[in-house]
C-alpha cells in the first residue's frame, strides 16, 4: 500500500529504516521570551556558535537562535549522515506554527536521496496567530484536507501525516477543537494522526505532567481511528505507568527525545538519558509490546545537530542500536520499532489517494 511523500507516492516497503519525528527547517523561538535583564538580554540576542554552545547545555533556550533550524545548506549536510548510515526516509513533522519552510523540503529530499514525509495541522496555541486559533473547525478541516490533496503553500508537495497536532499543558476549547478537527481529517484522508504532547517546561503552565491518554480519548470520541494515533514525547522523563496506558488504548507510544538529556535551570528539570530509555524499550518489548514503540530524535534545535555537537539525525543508527543490543533487544524488535511500524503508521489504503 502506499506512503505520502513530498516526491510522490511510494510503497511502504520501499520506506526502510525511518525516522518517524524529526523537523528539518523550523523556528520555535516564540518559546523563547526576551529577558529584561541587560546581561540577560545580550545573551537571548547571541548566535550559536562551537564557542558558546557549553552555555546552553543547562539552559537550551538561553539564545533565541537556538530554537531556529535555518540553514538549508547545513540541513542537507546533516540528513546525509543520517543516509550514510543505512537511513531512508524521514517524517518532518513541523505543522504550521512551528515556521516550517515546507517548500523547502521537497528540494531537500532530492539532494539527500532520502524519502520525506510532510506533516500537516497545526502546532501548540502559543505559536499560531489569533486568526487561526478563532478559525472555526470547518475552515481547519479544508487547511489539512488541502495540503493532503493538493500540496502545501499552494505547491505539489503533499502531506503524509496529520501532526504534529499541538496539544498544550492544559486541553482547553482550542485542543478540543483541533483534535476533533483532526479525527475527520483522518476519516477522509486515512492519514495517521501525531500528538505533541508537552512534555518539558519551554511554555508557560507546564507542571509535569501528561495528558496524552486524555488526548486519545479524545479522539476517540471524535472516531478516529486510535491504532493510526501516536502519542509523542512520552521520553522526556519516563513514566512507565503513563506509556503503558497510552498502549492500551491502542496508540503508539513514541519516545522521540533519543539523545536529548538536558537539565533546565529555571524549572529544575532534568530529562532522562538514553540508557534508561532503552531498559524502559526492553521492558516494554519483553511483555510483547513491540508493535506499539516509535523511536526517533526530534531534532529541533540547533545544538541537536552535529555541527554545534550535537548528536544529530543518525544518533539512534550509530549509536543507539549497539547499546539496544547490549541490553538483549533482538535485531528482529530493531527492526520492527525502526522499520515495519513506522511502515504500517504512514500506510494509506489506495481509495484515499
């Protein structure tokens, strides 16, 4: 069957290794609010560079640039390492919101060799105009439809999955709407569904917790269709008790922040490493839940890219898949989470093309 991607259709055999949440071109920095302070302020107006970046290990949204991907160039040069090592296709997930350049990316998949999937739908509240917030949930339903069908920025560059959909610390009447929104969007089209759910302290109100079970429920409400619905950023900090229950709703659960391990110093958060990740990955597998696990990196800031030492797009294929076989994870469960379950999320039946 086949898969949605910015240079056509292609079948989901063809689709490999893939990365079923990352973000090429983006600006976030709307979560980054100017300081008063003057020390303060000069340090919001810094550009990354290697000489500085040790500053945003415990304080990634000191620098207002940080929260923006904006070289193409370098994006290129970045994917490529994520090909080189045994990578095929990708799923950019920056929905409108999040200053995605989507244009971009059908061009970029050409010079990468890589399969790209666009994301449609819309991104947290705090990042969108009050026109969209206001737009009724009728007008949101023909913006998805259309870049679905048609292509997005009035180009051919279709979109192959509904999400990132932004759900914020609170569901409130936007969330609702957007999800309820999406759930017909789903039925039309067939596409996959993909919640961001807020998941480390970037926007106002967040307290640690999730709501991603009441999102899914949500949704099922609304009929859509759970088995295609993903639960994001279920990794920042690892609640086991949560992720099961997300998978016993029937969603995937994804842990999306491999290779992310930052301390915030404003809210005393400090995010999970990769190993407990994994041995959280090997419990869940053991129990015969393989088929319900996403993994990827969610590459979305500047210092999660190689050139300003970040571990970058090929982190889980260089190094993560050793240390899953460290812990006794079978390369059949790699290749299910890596492989056949992104494959079977982004699969569409032929009567929706």
């Amino acid at each position: 069957m086949p898969v949605l991607t910015v240079n056509g259709i292609i079948s989901k055999e063809n689709l490999g290794i893939t990365l079923p949440h990352e973000h090429i071109l983006l600006d976030i920095s709307f979560a980054i609010k100017e300081p008063e302070g003057e020390k303060e302020k000069s340090l919001y107006q810094e550009k990354v560079r290697p000489e500085n970046i040790f500053l945003l290990k415990n304080s990634p949204g000191l620098f207002k640039d940080n929260y923006m991907l904006d070289n193409e160039e370098l994006a290129v040069k970045e994917l490529l390492k994520f090909a080189e090592a045994g990578g095929a296709s990708l799923v950019d997930q920056t929905s409108i919101g999040a200053g995605s350049k989507r244009i971009r990316i059908g061009e970029i998949a050409k010079r990468t060799g890589l399969n790209i999937i666009l994301g449609t739908g819309f991104y947290i509240k705090e990042s969108l105009p009050t026109e969209i917030v206001n737009l009724q949930e009728k007008e949101l339903i023909k913006i998805m439809i259309r870049e679905i069908t048609e292509g997005v920025d009035n180009s051919s560059l279709r979109t192959g999955i509904i999400g990132e959909l932004g759900i914020g610390p609170k569901i409130d009447s936007w969330e609702n709407k957007l999800l309820k929104s999406a759930a017909k969007v789903q039925k039309e089209t067939g596409l996959a569904i993909s919640l961001h759910i807020q998941a480390v302290p970037t926007i106002a109100d967040f307290n640690g917790g999730l709501n991603g079970v009441e999102a899914v429920k949500i949704l099922m409400n609304s009929g859509a269709d759970i088995g295609k619905t993903v639960v994001c950023h279920a990794d920042a900090k690892t609640d086991v008790k949560y992720i099961r229950s997300i998978i016993k709703e029937g969603a995937y659960v994804e842990f999306d922040h491999l290779g992310k391990d930052f301390y915030f110093a404003d809210s005393d958060f400090l995010m999970d490493r990769d190993f407990d990740r994994i041995m959280i990955l090997k419990e869940l597998i053991n129990d015969g839940l393989t088929d319900r696990i996403l993994i990827s990196q969610d590459v979305c800031l500047k210092t999660d890219l190689t050139a300003y030492g970040g571990l970058g797009y090929a982190h889980i294929l260089r190094d993560l898949i050793a240390m899953m076989k460290n812990k006794e994870i079978s390369q059949e469960a790699i290749n299910e989470i890596t492989i056949t379950n992104p494959a079977t999320l982004l699969d569409i039946k032929d009567k929706f093309l």
